[in-house]
RNA sequence: GAGCCCGUAGUCGAUCGGUUAAGACGCCUGUCUUACACACAGGAGAUACGCGGUUCGAUUCCGCGCGGGCUCACCA
C-alpha cells in the first residue's frame, strides 16, 4: 500500500537500493547496443551548483531513457582535478611546499572535493556506473595524457618553440586565448609630445606610457595626410630615443592623435607591426609583470612606472592632455588579474594550420541545438596563434619532454618511462651538443587532460577502445564550447583519425531568478543542497527539464519547481486511488471497452508516441509538457471523475479498472527517467513482479494495441467534455456540490450522440432526462 | 563593429501558414464534492515589438526598423 508521500524517505530508501541493486550497471555485453555518454568531468571545487544540476539532469535523462530502450548504456562519471584554483587553495591552508609535497597535498584536498560533489551527484539521482570514475590526476590518466602529447609530438602537431603569449604576471604562466576574458575599465589617453624629424612637436596618445622605453616605431594611416610626409622620417619619442614613422592601415585616424607608438609587447596589433616591418624585439616586462630594460624605471610594476613617468612628463611639459577612456583589459579567467604579452620558450599545440579541418570534423557532429556549432566556427576563425600547452605550475599533467637548455634541442620520453614525472626522470645527454638534458618542468594545461575524455573513458590506447569510441554522446555547457569542446574535436581527432563524438548537447547557464548571474557578491546564489531541504529531488529534476531552452541561459524558476513539486503530488494521490481499485483485480484485456476507455487510452497511445518523439530529440520540455497535460488534466480532471460512478458501483468496472492500470502502468514508465524515485516506488508498489527489478530497467512503454478512436469520435469526445464542463459550470452558478442531481438537460449539436454516451452523461452528471436536437452546439439543464 | 539567438496576457512560456492563439505562476469568484485545499469548478486578462513584402490566408516565411541576450573582434 502506498503511504502518505515523503520524498525524503524515498530519496534514502532507492539511493541505497539502487547501489545494492547494482541498477545502472554499465554490462559491457557485446550483445547489447552500446550508448556511450562523454560526460563532462567537473572542477572539483567540492560543490555542485545549478548548472551542473541542470546540465547533469539532462545527460541522466537520456541514459536513463536509452537503458530502457534497450541499450547497455555506458555512463562513466570523471573529475577534472588538477588546476590553479586547487593550488591557491591548498596554499592558503600549508604555505609554500616542495612541488612533491605540494602535489600531495593537492591531492588529498581534491579527494576530499571529489567525496562532497560526489554524495551530491548520488543524492540527485544521477545513474552514472561508478565503477569507471575517472580522475586526472591519477597516474594511469597523467599517463596517457603524456602518451597523447608524444604521439601528437611526433605527428608534428606539438612543438616547442619562443613566441609571444599571453602571460599571467600573477599566476606566473603562460596562458591561452580561451582562458583570456575581457573586462571594461576606465582609464587615462595620455597625449605625449615626441618630436619630428624637423624637432616640431608630434602627439601620440597611449594609455600605457610606461612601455614607451621599448617603443620602437611609431604608426599612422597610409592616408591621413597630417602625417604622410613622415613616412621612413626618424621621430624622437619622449624618452630620447629615435625610431621610425611607419604607415599600416590598421591605425584608426579618428582615434587619439592618429599618431601611436609600436612597443613590441604592447598589445596584439604591436606583435603583428613587430613581426610585419622586423622591428627590434624589446622586452618590456618580465614574468613577474615588472618593467626592465627601463633605466631607473626597472623593478616597478606597470602602474607605479606609469605613474612616475607621467609625473615626469608634466614636469617636462611632455603632456598635453589626458582624456577618461573605457578600455577593454584582457584578463585571466581564474585570477581576473590583466594579462600580459610575452614573447616565451613555451610547447604549443599546432592549432592554426589546421583550423580548416577541426572545423570540418566538427561538421561531421551533430549540435544540438544545431546553431551550436557557430560557436565553435566562430572561435576557429579567429584563431590568432596556436594553443599554448605549457603552464608553469605544480599541480598538473608533467609535459613528458626532455630539452637542452643549451641547443634548444628537445625530445619526447620513451613510452615506457610513462607517467612521468621530471623528478623521477631519467639523465640523458644532448645528442647534438652533448650538454645534459633536463626535463621539462612545466605542466600540461588543464584542458589538454579533459580534451580525450572520449578516449579515456574508451580504454584508449588499447585496441578495443574502438568498440566504445566515438561516444554517442557529449553534453556540455555552451560556455566551453571553444575550449573543451574545441580542444576535444582537435585533440581525439588528431590521435584517431576519427571525430570523438556523434552528438554534442549544449546547455545554457542558469541565472538568478532575476535574470542576473548567479554570484556571491550578489548574494543571489541558488544551491542545490538548499532546493534539496525544501522540495524534493524529483521535483528539482522536473525544473531541469522544464528550463529546456537549450544553448540559452535563463533564470531559475521557483513557479517551475513548485510546479513540479505540485505535480509529483497528484501524480501520487492520483496513483493512491488507482491502488484503491486495483487490489483484487486481474489484469487482462476485457472483451469490450467502454467509448470513454477507449478515449483515454487513445489519448495515452498519442502521449507515449510524443512523449518518445521528444525525449528521442532531448526535448525534455516538451516531453513533460504533454505528460503533464495528459495525466492532469486528461485523467485526473476528467477520466478519473468520469469513471468513479464505475468503480464504486461496481458497473462495468473490468474495462475501466483495465484503461487505469494501463494508463497509470505506462504514464509511470515514461515519466520514470525525470522522476526517478517517486516512479521507482509506485512501480514497486503497484506493477512490480520479482523478475521486472528497478523501473529504470524496465522496458520503455509502447502504444497498446487498441481500436483507437477516430477523428470524428475524437470531434465528439471534445464536445463530450464540453457538455461536462458546462454542467459543472452550471452547478457551481447554482452554488450546488457537483455531486448534487439535475433535472434534465437540453443539447443541441450536429453530431450523433451514441446511447452510451448519453448515459455516461446521466451517470456522471447525475442527470436524469437528457434531450438532444440537431442545431448548433449548445446546452442547458435544469435544477 | 561582425555573427548568432530572441521579442506572444502582470510574469514564464507553447503554437515549426489555416477555425474563438496552449499551459503554468499570479489575480478574482465559488467549493473541504469519500485520491489530492500542494486540490477542484469557474472567471478576468494578448489588436502575438513596429512598418513593409510573399501568400487566398501570417504570430508563424522574407526585408527594414526598434528593443533585449549571447559569442567574437574591439583601436594604441
């Protein structure tokens, strides 16, 4: 019998039988179609919050939804470990340690991450297999991370070589492109007098006067005519120093003076007229974000020097003006510290001259929703430089690299020195200058660990990771299309030959309910383990399917959940009094079914052919959008009232009692890979045999085998239900219960009423003469 | 500046050319009618951002404008 519902007992109860059960075991049965799901492996920040909520809903619902189709689902469930939030966390809490030390220390943090998100992930429901957890920092992961490069290495796809990068001052490392964001800032156009070939007076307009010591020529616009007569002229900057006047069509007239100065290391543009016109390289600024090569200015950071030289440029009356600008500043993503350019010995992934095939492979993937893939194209196409791999950290994926520091010489580890580790590394001599060679100190950027998730959780590179590669599926955010999907694309291609993904699903992010972002300093932040005390986790799931609009982000909805919330709670009362009736009875087919069972059942066959459809498509939205109309409103506002006189009477009940546990049967099923437990329990509690097990391996519901009604019947039923809405509009007027009796009623319509609809109508309606006429539809009735 | 999404009742959102434009939340009026008051029965509330065009017919397709969002590039 089913109890007055309490979710959180269920919640404890299934949890802890699921495991035991060993219900969402991966069976590796050659027998079986596979359904693999590349899951994304999330930061171990030790807290899940809505996005991967939502994010993790949706992937679930597709395996659950395949495993009862059929499939022998493969849903391995990895952690993305290693990075520089872990390392300023563990710093905080032990200081400064020996990278050996320090690495374990991290280590020991991210298990204790990994066992909170982990108990998380388990209390929403999500069915992964946790026999293939995977984290990145384990030794066989770093191993084949480092197998990957080397084979990368040796396909010339990786390369070690000096180039300008975006360098962190803070985090003392290179970075990539995709690790950059931009924030606004406002700050001063300074205009600065140089001197013409002639010692006229010259403006130039800089924000950044501190680099001007490694300024080594100055541009205009081939046609602003101010200043086309200093073509190849020798200027003299502020500083002393003389350099060229260069012409390049990328300086913007109307902007400053149209006049600036080229200073190597400034900005993008200044890299490129470096490299264009074969500019001296001056190196402004070290790893540290400190000036050198600057005189008396070295040593100072660049806000300081800036400072001081416009100080000193007043006083020399060198300044002519400042103007408030709002500039765009290139920041880290991690540490929001502004970034640096930096010309740097680094490893680079070779990502430019093969830009035209990642964007073919990634055609070759299905995006759902299909504009995803512009992110991606989009991204390829602008594509500056290669992916810089290298990061000067400790907690990281070892590059398994050997270099002569002296030639420059470098070369791959043997495989079987894998993992490796340079403190563990072998000694090895220079083959061209003999020196010795050291191994490499820098770590693998993060994402060149997770861009092979689909070969790791394959088996990759054993020869039959080809039985579960490519995945079927890869869900993710939208936000990281251009880095893990970008790198993934890339990266497995590269190593197989083949895309590593069939389908990629794209999530959006969710906001506050007020549409902003979710942030502390907002104080907005919506936590799953605070939604899980007040609504159960049936009821979050159902928010996660409903926010379906996938690749967008949209608020977190409270009307959404309480909903769901609202839902699972007829969807209970209403199978407690299905149960009621079904306690003695016998399910088989009766000989004749009822118009009215007949009706339901056809409106369940159209809900189970949606309902499939959509969850095929992971419209998870419009899927529980139908269920919800059908089982709310279809059954438990009409069918159910309509057949009560029948049950409790004791009046052609069999059909009746048939079309209910059919309904309530199949209604359960479909809605058991959203509402996870509540399903499990009435499965149990009503339809369970003991060879049937857990719902979640039952098998997905098919229409039944019925004599549908027609279109014209279904015409008439429509019209049915508006002579009942009527007559409870009627009633409710009259200030009368809807159980009380009337007198007669009169339709007029244009249909042929069937005698046994005419008497549901008595029976349901408690009506005791009914007339019909021919003529336009319409009803009234008498007390 | 470029590309992409989008603009439907107070709010959120269906309707992928065709009768009176779903549904939810909220609001209003009744009802504790033997599953459910986290409910039921009803009600009010939308000239579908604007203007053109295609069409027998447009909320749905196209163009322009206005307004939002996202991504990228942003200029020293």
């Amino acid at each position: 019998m089913l109890e007055k519902l309490d979710t959180n007992k269920l919640e404890e109860k299934y949890t802890k039988k699921w495991d035991e059960e060993k219900t969402y075991k991966f069976k590796n049965d050659p027998n079986m179609k596979k359904y693999t799901i590349d899951t994304p492996p999330p930061f171990t920040s030790g807290e899940l919050h809505m996005g991967h909520v939502l994010s993790y809903s949706f992937f679930d619902f597709a395996a659950r939804y395949k495993r009862m189709n059929g499939y022998d689902v493969y849903y391995p469930q990895g952690w993305d470990t290693q990075g520089f939030p872990t390392e300023v966390k563990v710093e905080k809490k032990h200081g400064r340690l020996p990278p050996a030390e320090f690495r374990k220390k991290c280590v020991e943090w991210t298990e204790e991450m990994i066992k909170r998100m982990k108990s998380q992930m388990i209390e929403m429901g999500f069915s992964p297999d946790w026999d293939y957890e995977y984290k990145t920092m384990d030794p066989e992961y770093h191993k084949k991370v480092q197998l990957s490069l080397i084979r990368m290495y040796k396909d010339k796809y990786v390369y070690r070589a000096k180039h300008p990068v975006y360098w962190c001052p803070r985090c003392m490392s290179a970075i990539a492109k995709a690790e950059t964001e931009e924030i606004e800032k406002s700050g001063k156009l300074n205009y600065i007098i140089f001197k013409g070939p002639e010692g006229e007076d010259l403006q130039i307009a800089t924000t950044r006067p501190e680099l001007m010591h490694a300024c080594v020529a100055v541009m205009y616009h081939p046609e602003d005519k101010r200043y086309t007569h200093l073509k190849g002229k020798e200027i003299t900057t502020a500083l002393g120093k003389k350099v060229k006047a260069i012409p390049d069509k990328l300086v913007e007239k109307e902007f400053g003076t149209g006049l600036l100065m080229v200073c190597t290391f400034g900005d993008k543009d200044d890299v490129l007229w470096t490299h264009r016109y074969k500019l001296p390289i001056i190196e402004a600024i070290d790893e540290r974000g400190k000036l050198i090569n600057a005189g008396d200015l070295d040593g100072l950071k660049a806000e300081e020097a800036r400072e001081k030289l416009i100080e000193k440029f007043k006083k020399e009356g060198k300044l002519v003006k400042q103007e408030d600008v709002k500039q765009a500043v290139k920041v880290h993503d991690r540490c929001k510290r502004p970034i640096e350019l930096k010309s740097s010995l680094q490893w680079f992934a070779d990502i430019k001259s093969h830009a035209k095939e990642i964007k073919e492979w990634a055609s070759e993937i299905k995006w759902i929703p299909d504009f995803g893939i512009h992110y991606m194209t989009d991204w390829i196409e602008n594509v500056d430089w290669d992916w810089v791999i290298s990061r000067h950290r400790v907690f990281g994926t070892p590059l398994p690299f050997y270099v002569c520091e002296k030639c420059g010489y470098s070369e791959p580890a043997e495989e079987s020195e894998l993992p490796f580790y340079p403190e563990s590394a072998k000694t090895k001599k220079c083959p061209k200058c003999k020196e010795n060679l050291i191994p490499e100190q820098t770590v693998a950027d993060c994402w060149v660990d997770s861009s092979i998730t689909p070969l790791i959780i394959a088996g990759w590179p054993d020869e039959n990771y080809k039985k579960l590669y490519p995945s079927d599926l890869r869900p993710q955010g939208v936000e990281i299309v251009r880095t893990w999907a970008f790198y993934t694309v890339y990266r497995s291609t590269v190593l197989t030959g083949k895309p590593p993904f069939k389908e990629i699903l794209l999530n959006g992010n969710v906001l506050a309910p007020d549409g902003r972002k979710m942030s502390k300093s907002l104080g907005n932040i919506i936590s799953p383990s605070e939604l899980k005390k007040e609504y159960p986790v049936d009821s979050v799931r159902q928010w996660a399917a409903l926010s379906g609009a996938m690749a967008k982000d949209r608020p977190f909805s409270y009307e959404d959940i309480r909903f769901s919330k609202s839902f699972i709670n007829k969807y209970w009362n209403a199978s407690r009094f299905i149960e009621k009736f079904l306690e003695n009875y016998k399910h088989s087919k009766p000989e004749k079914l009822k118009l009215l069972d007949r009706w339901i059942l056809t409106k369940l066959n159209g809900t189970i052919k949606s309902y499939t459809d959509s969850m095929e498509n992971y419209q998870f939205h419009s899927a529980l959008h139908k269920m919800h109309e059908f089982f709310w409103h279809d059954l438990c506002d009409n069918y159910l009232e309509y057949v009560k006189y029948r049950v409790y009477n004791d009046t052609e009940k069999q059909p009746a009692l048939y079309s209910l546990y059919e309904v309530l049967y199949n209604s359960t099923k479909l809605l058991a890979p959203v509402m996870v437990f509540t399903t499990e329990e009435i499965y149990r509690e009503l339809f369970h045999s003991p060879e049937s097990g857990s719902i979640h391996n039952s098998r997905w519901p098919k229409p039944l085998k019925i004599t549908e009604l027609s279109e014209d019947e279904l015409i008439l039923m429509d019209e049915f239900n508006s002579i009942v809405s009527s007559a409870r509009q009627f009633k409710a007027s009259n200030r009368l219960s809807q159980n009380s009796e009337l007198s007669s009623m009169k339709i007029y319509s244009e249909k042929e009423y069937p005698d046994e609809l005419i008497d549901e109508l008595k029976n349901i309606l408690k009506v005791k003469i009914i007339k019909i006429e021919k003529g336009e539809f319409s009803v009234s009735m008498e007390i």
